[in-house]
C-alpha cells in the first residue's frame, strides 16, 4: 500500500509541475489561448489552485499582444 501512495504521490507532483509549467508558456494565436483556458476549465477552476489563475492571466496577455 506504501508503494502505491508514493507513486501516487510522485505522479501528483509530476502533474502539477507540468501544470504550473504549462500556465507559463504564452499561447502565440487566439487558438492557442483558447485551449489553455479551457484546459484550466475542464480542471474545475479553482482560484486557489495557483497554476489556474496564472494560466488565465497568461491566456489574456497573449490574447492582449495578438
């Protein structure tokens, strides 16, 4: 049981490391804005998840320079 909590809890960590990098990445079309913010969306939007609102924020300076 041990086994299956620490690779639980590694894959947690891993997903919400990818998350975080991924609300960084500025989208380069609408498109591409778009799908991140529906990317946070199907995740439930939380404000309290801090990858969430930085994604939002990142998806509206993208949507903002295009």
């Amino acid at each position: 049981m041990a086994v299956k909590c620490e690779k639980l809890d590694r894959a947690t960590e891993a997903e919400d490391e990818c998350a975080g990098r991924l609300s960084r990445m500025k989208p380069t079309t609408a498109a591409g804005a778009a799908a991140l913010i529906q990317y946070v969306i199907d995740d439930e939007i939380c404000p309290e998840v801090e990858w969430h609102m930085a994604a939002l924020k990142t998806a509206v300076a993208a949507l903002n320079s295009i």
